[in-house]
C-alpha cells in the first residue's frame, strides 16, 4: 500500500529475538535506499496503480470487513500506509485507534484523505521509518500489504517484522497472516520473442562492429564477449513481469516456501532454498518457469478468522493483479512429454548491489517417465 522505512534497519529487525534467533544485517544507506525505492511510493500515480488492483483491493476490504471481531475496539498498525486506504478501512470496521506509518511524503495526502473521511480521531498518520518511530502503545492489529514481485521482491516484510517484534501485543494478529510461493514450467511465446531480440541486438553490435573497424580503424572485437553477456542478462537473465494464463502452464505447480508472518524472521527470508517435483502434464515445450505468489487473512490459532481471506496471484485466477507472474525463461526450450518429471532446485537471495532485488538460481533436471535422465540445466535470472 505504501512505504513503510527508510531505515538502517531495512534488512533486519529492531533488537530482540523471535524463537530465539537473532539478526545483524549490514547497513543500509538511508538517502540511497530513499532515491532508489520510497521515491516512487510518494507519487499518487503508483498509488492509483495499486488502489486500481480489483483483486488485491477486494481481498484486504474483505479481509477487514467480514473479520471486524480482528477490529472492534483494538488499535492498529498500519505499516506502509500509502494512501491511508487500510488504516481508514480499519477505523470504519470500529478500530479504536490506527496508527499509519509511511515513509514518504505519501503520509500528507493520507492525513488529508483520513481528515476528508471523518476519521482523524481515530487515524493517526505517522511520517518515518516503522523501524524509527514510537507508538504510544502496543496494538492488536498489524496490517500491511508489503508483497513485491516473487511475494519478496522490495524486502519490505523485513520493516513488517521489525514493527511485530517491537508493537504487537502477545495476543495479536497479522493482516495477512499466511504467505506461500510457488513455481511451475510453463510454455511461453515471450522465450521466442526474447531470443529474437537477443540475436537482433547481436546482430546490431556486429554490424557496429564493422562500421567501427572500417571507418575509424579500431577493432571492437575484444568487446563483443562482455556486450553478449550484457544482452544476454538484459534478454533472458532478467525475470519479466507478466500475466500468464492457464494454458501456458504445462506441470503441476510446486509450493517453494511459506511462512507464518506472525513468526517469521529475517534470516529465513534473506535466502530461501527449495528443492521440489513438478510433473509435465503433456506434449510440449518448456519455455521456462512462472513464479508467484498467495498470501491468506486467518488470524491466529488461538484467535482465528471468522471468513478466511485468500489474495492469490496465480495465472488460474480470472482477474490479473499489477503484479502479475515473475517469469523465468529458457534462451533454449526444451521438447518435454506428459509425465516427465522435473526435480527443481531454486535458491532465491538478495542482490549485493541493491538488498531490494533478487537474484534467482534455478536448476532442473528433467527425466522420463521411466525415470531415465532426461536433461539438465542450471540459470541465474534477476529480478530487478
């Protein structure tokens, strides 16, 4: 909904231990983190894009709504409040009292909208990092929706956890409260279209090339292995947002990680490793993976949801979400039959450049369904 830090603290959580583990990320610059992230939250046209999100928008109002047992009476956090969209939606279910936390200068328009609503006495709006500031109290609630591309492109959970380590109350809930990750193979038109233009940008630079060496006499030889690994990330390394559709997934889909955000830690979040089994579900050809994610409104066990809430991104859903699939492709696809089984192996880590985006390794191997060896193959792609 919003930005919620713009804090040291991005990658880690504020003192303190959940299950007894604890977490010393490296520093972040506050004024890099700002220009390369929370700037674009302040701008109300990335907040149309996401309030325009008919699915992601209906799962929190339902969520809040048909759960107001969660909201009578109790005060809220509302972590990245953006707009102020979830802080005024908790006030209206009869929350007590909302503290909004934003980052940006998002929080001047959420103070306006709140004040345009009637809700100033129960909404107060909070310009800062959730890591920085002090709450008054403990709260009941933390709601956020904090999910980027892949469910943790952007690392702001990390902020999520942080303000459940310092705010909520023993007895207290996460709106969500469940999140998974999933990955299956897909076919897909967008591998041909991205070798086509991996060759074209290839071609480009030899014709360069040639002009280079004929009309100034320098040879830019040496250069053509570093431009091909260039294009080759730009081309196929990097993961593309998509929206995918049924039919392009040609194997089960594979759970690769879930958490419980009411225990959840940094640490199992900074790397996520997952080796699972996807079967082919027909004569095809494998162009690639298609990543995405789903997060559930169910409360706790000792304090459950009414009408348990689900906001799922997978291609199987009629309606698309501004986040679409992450999807991995193949610069070689590969011709595979039903019941071909592929053994997955996915380790997703935080880039050393930028802890906000994600490098992706993906390793497959591929054997019939007699269980002879098939083929194999391992990639790193970026999502960026």
């Amino acid at each position: 909904m919003g930005s919620s830090s713009n804090g040291g603290a991005m990658s880690g959580r504020a003192p303190g231990t959940v299950g007894g583990v604890k977490s010393s990320p490296p520093p972040v610059d506050k004024e890099v983190d700002y220009a390369n992230y929370f700037c674009t939250y302040s701008f109300l046209y990335h907040q149309k894009d996401m309030l325009s999100d008919r699915v992601r928008m209906d799962a929190y109002y339902n969520a809040v709504f048909e759960n107001k047992h969660h909201f009578v009476g109790k005060t809220v956090l509302d972590v990245g409040t953006g707009s102020g969209i979830l802080a005024i939606w908790s006030a209206q279910a009869g929350a007590r009292k909302v503290y909004a936390v934003e980052a940006t200068t998002m929080a001047d328009h959420a103070r306006a909208l709140v004040k345009a609503n009637g809700l100033e006495d129960i909404v107060e709006v909070i310009q800062g990092s959730v890591e920085d500031i002090s709450l008054p109290e403990k709260v009941d609630v933390i709601i956020s929706e904090w999910m980027g591309y892949f469910l943790l492109r952007e690392s702001m959970f990390d902020s999520v956890i942080s303000a459940r380590d310092r705010w909520l109350k023993p007895t207290g809930v996460m709106y969500p409260s469940h999140a998974r990750m999933w990955l299956a193979p897909i076919k897909s038109t967008l591998s041909d279209r991205k070798k086509n233009d991996l060759d074209g940008a290839m071609a480009d630079w030899d014709n360069f090339s040639d002009e280079i060496k004929s009309y100034y006499g320098v040879d830019m030889s040496v250069l053509t292995k570093p431009f091909a690994q260039e294009q080759e990330k730009h081309y196929i390394q990097t993961a593309v947002w998509n929206d995918l559709n049924p039919l392009q997934v040609i194997g089960t889909p594979t759970l690769v990680k879930e958490m419980d955000c009411l225990t959840a830690t940094v640490s199992e979040i900074e790397e996520v490793r997952s080796n699972v089994t996807s079967v082919i579900n027909g004569h095809t050809t494998l162009c690639g993976f298609g990543g995405w994610f789903d997060v559930q409104f169910r409360g706790r066990k000792e304090d459950p949801a009414q009408q348990d809430i689900e906001l799922t991104t997978a291609p199987s859903e009629r309606h698309c979400t501004h986040w679409g699939q992450q999807v991995f492709i193949m610069s070689n696809p590969i011709n595979v039959e039903e019941g071909d089984n592929l053994n997955l192996g996915l380790v997703m880590s935080r880039s050393k450049e930028n802890h906000r985006l994600m490098e992706v390794e993906l390793s497959c191997e591929i054997k019939e369904a007699s269980g002879n060896p098939k083929e194999s193959f391992k990639k790193t792609y970026f999502i960026e």
